[in-house]
C-alpha cells in the first residue's frame, strides 16, 4: 500500500502544539524560580531590618564639620587697567576633626601669608567672574591643604569656603 501524502494542515499541528508546551514549560520555570526569590527574599528579609541598621551606622558615620573662621577678612590690592583695585575674602575652614584643626591653628601665620600671597597673585578682571572666584576656591582648599600635609601630616581641611567676597 502506498502512502497517502500528509496534507499541510496536519503537518504544522504537532508543530504548533510542541511550541504551546514549550512556552507554558518556559513561563511556569520563570515564575517558579521567581516565586521561590521572592519566597526567600521575603523570609529572610524579616531578620535583616533589625541587624541591617546597626550595621549601616556604624559603617556610615561621618564626623560633623567643624568651622573656623579666619579673622580679619584678607584684603589685597591690584593694579588693573591703570586703576587701583581691592580684594576683600572672608574665609571659613571646614574640618571634620576637631584635634587635627587646633594642630593647624598653630601655624596659622604661614596659613595667612600663604593666602595672602595666593589671593594676590591672581588676575582681577578673572577674579571678577562667578567661574574666576569658584577657581580660586579651589586654588585656596588646594593651598591649604598642602600646607596642612606638611605641617600636620594630613590634609585636616575638607573644604574652603569664601563666606564674603567684595571686590571694587
């Protein structure tokens, strides 16, 4: 007897049916291994709020900022165009540890002179633009901390802060 042909219609089918099972495996294996994460996450995540903070406080604690003004403000002048200008900086100095800044008041008379020698070096029509004062923030935190680290052996000094600046 010979065969009789196998009509298109009835080829895709077993075709189609392995496809459907395929897909139903694969959708119920993602959500099992989902439900079991999540089935994990959700019991073991009880116990951690209560170890978890103590943790985090202990690790992420920063000491506060501490500020020490650098009184009288610094005035210097400049030459510009042919006419006499001034200069006038309010400095602050934010630390975190309060022992390390008093070992660098000490030698705060090489501090001033070092920022008076800095404030006055610099270009006054630069000066007199938001981006010339932010660089020469940067330049006097720079300053300082250089000083520091010969000085005190670390660089003490987070930031320099200008808490005024006047120029005529």
């Amino acid at each position: 007897m010979a065969q009789q042909p196998v009509a298109p219609e009835q080829a895709g089918a077993p075709k189609k049916n392995k496809m459907k099972v395929i897909i139903i495996a694969a959708v119920a294996l993602i959500t099992a291994v989902g439900l079991s994460v999540g089935g994990t996450w959700f019991f073991l995540g009880r116990n951690a709020p209560e170890v978890a903070p103590v943790q985090e406080n202990v690790v992420n604690v920063k000491q506060q900022a501490i500020y020490e003004e650098l009184t009288p403000a610094f005035v210097v002048n400049f030459k510009s165009q042919g006419k006499p200008r001034y200069l006038q900086v309010s400095v602050a100095l934010m630390a975190r540890n309060k022992a390390d800044l008093d070992q660098l008041k000490i030698h705060m008379p090489t501090l001033r002179n070092q920022l008076v020698m800095l404030f006055s070096s610099q270009d006054f029509d630069e000066l007199n633009t938001p981006l010339g004062v932010e660089l020469l923030k940067q330049k006097t935190t720079v300053a300082v901390q250089e000083l520091a680290l010969i000085e005190v052996g670390k660089p003490v000094v987070e930031q320099v802060l200008f808490t005024n600046v006047v120029m005529q």
